[in-house]
C-alpha cells in the first residue's frame, strides 16, 4: 500500500473544495440555509441524523453530479470516502495478489458508475451505491484473476517451449500479432511484471488511473484469450454469465429492500 492511490487523491480534492464556498442546499432536506461541504459531511456521518434525512441529502448529491457538472462526482466521493475506504481494505485483504492502488481504482470507477445508475427515489440511497460497487469489483476482481492465470499459464508454457518465450519476448510477439498495441504491452510489463504502482503507471502514459485500469482489463482479456484460444463469443457468454448471476443477486436485494428501508452494507461502511 505504498503508492498514492486513486482514493487518496479523491480525498485531497475534496479537501480542496471544503476550502471554498462551494454550497449544498439546505431546504433539498428541510433547512433554510444553505451548507458549506464540511457541513454536510458531518450530517452525514453524525448519529442524530434520521436516514430520511440522509437519503434527501444524498439525493441532492447525486442530481448534482447528474446536472451540474464533475465538481459533484468529487462530492460524492469525498462524502462516501469513509466508506469506500473500507471497501478497498475489505478487498485488499480478500485479494492479496491484487495491488491495493488497483483495488483503490476499481472501487471508485465501481462507485461512480454506482452514481449514474442509482434510483434516488427509493430509500437507502448510500447504502444500495455501497453495494453496487461491492458487487462491481468483485465481478471485476474474479474476472481479472482468470485472466491473469491464463496469461501466466500461457507465458509460462511458451517460456517452456523456446527459449524467447520469457513474458516480455511474448508480449513484443502479441504486438506484431496485433493482439494488443504497444503501448498496452509497455502497461501489462510495467504492472504485471515489474510490479510498479498503476498510479504511477498512469501518470508517465498523461490518463487517470481509472483509464489506466480499464485499458490494462482489457488488454488483459485479449492476451489471456488469445493464448488459450478462447473465442469472442464464449468469453461474452462469460460476462453475460456473471452479468446474470450479478442480476439475480440485485433482483433478491431489490426485493428485501422493498421490505424494510434499512439495508446492511458490505462490511463496515459508516458513512
């Protein structure tokens, strides 16, 4: 956990923007007056507050990262970040051969795309984005560990077979198969083989560690299925395998919720 991860920089913005007089509106949930961000926070995280009343703020947050622009999605993470924290150090011990700063980028690309789809109307407004994300990255996480056993399988047994199968020599060999592009064999080796943080990563290849992530997932795919000669089709009957069983998990929690308002979160999301 040594390198500066995607929360850790979520947090620093949001700082920033508790030193400027960036306004929530009260009367959203009952107030006359209208809230500094700090404020707010503490609502949230304070006892006394009812969940309606937490669910009223959220929803303001949420129309606001909806319609006013990517100033509230770092809202939105820096009021969940108690939260989301500890979904990242429930994975990191959950997924030991997995960097932290990965599992960090999972769970904020999980949680913001948690943002878009949440339905406010409904109650339990935080807690159902906990657990979206939760569901996310452990699909992610599962689906990136058969991957990357395929693609260490593959590397090995061609290192096996010819002396130039040493998993850089084998990466150079996808490039000029046009499997994956240079610049995502220069992302798999810098990652995978030398180990070094994704945010670091990130920030010589100018994107978002999020960016990052997804580029690196996806070329990840594309080797591990070339090598084992996994077709297109039967990797989409995959995900749209694990997209069915994430579906029915979703149905029996969209049910269970309609039953009572108060819904327990992965682990402990005090938020």
């Amino acid at each position: 956990m040594t390198g500066i991860t995607v929360l850790a920089e979520a947090s620093r913005e949001f700082d920033s923007l508790v030193a400027l007089p960036v306004l929530v509106g009260g009367r959203a949930f009952g107030e006359d007056r209208d809230y500094l961000l700090d404020e707010v926070k503490g609502l949230l995280l304070a006892r006394a507050t009812s969940p309606a009343t937490r669910d009223l703020i959220w929803c303001e947050i949420v129309e606001g990262t909806r319609s006013r622009g990517d100033i509230w999605k770092t809202v939105a993470l820096g009021m969940a970040l108690p939260g989301l924290a500890n979904l990242a150090k429930q994975f990191a011990r959950d997924y030991a051969d997995t960097s932290y700063e990965d599992l960090c980028a999972e769970v904020v690309t999980a949680f913001l795309e948690a943002l878009r789809a949440v339905d406010v109307d409904r109650p339990a407004i935080l807690t159902r984005m906990y657990w979206s994300t939760y569901r996310a990255v452990r699909r992610s996480a599962y689906a990136e560990v058969l991957a990357a056993k395929a693609v260490a399988a593959a590397t090995m047994n061609a290192h096996v077979e010819s002396e130039a199968g040493h998993p850089d020599f084998v990466l150079v060999r996808l490039v000029s198969e046009n499997v994956i592009t240079e610049v995502e064999a220069g992302l798999i080796s810098a990652v995978r083989l030398d180990r070094r943080p994704l945010g670091d990563v990130a920030e010589l290849l100018g994107i978002s560690p999020n960016a990052a992530l997804l580029r690196l997932r996806k070329a990840e795919m594309r080797v591990a299925a070339h090598l084992t000669g996994t077709t297109a089709s039967s990797r989409r009957a995959f995900k749209q395998g694990r997209k069915s069983e994430a579906g029915s998990t979703s149905d029996s929690s969209e049910s269970s919720s309609r039953t009572s308002c108060v819904e327990e979160p992965p682990g402990d999301l005090a938020a």
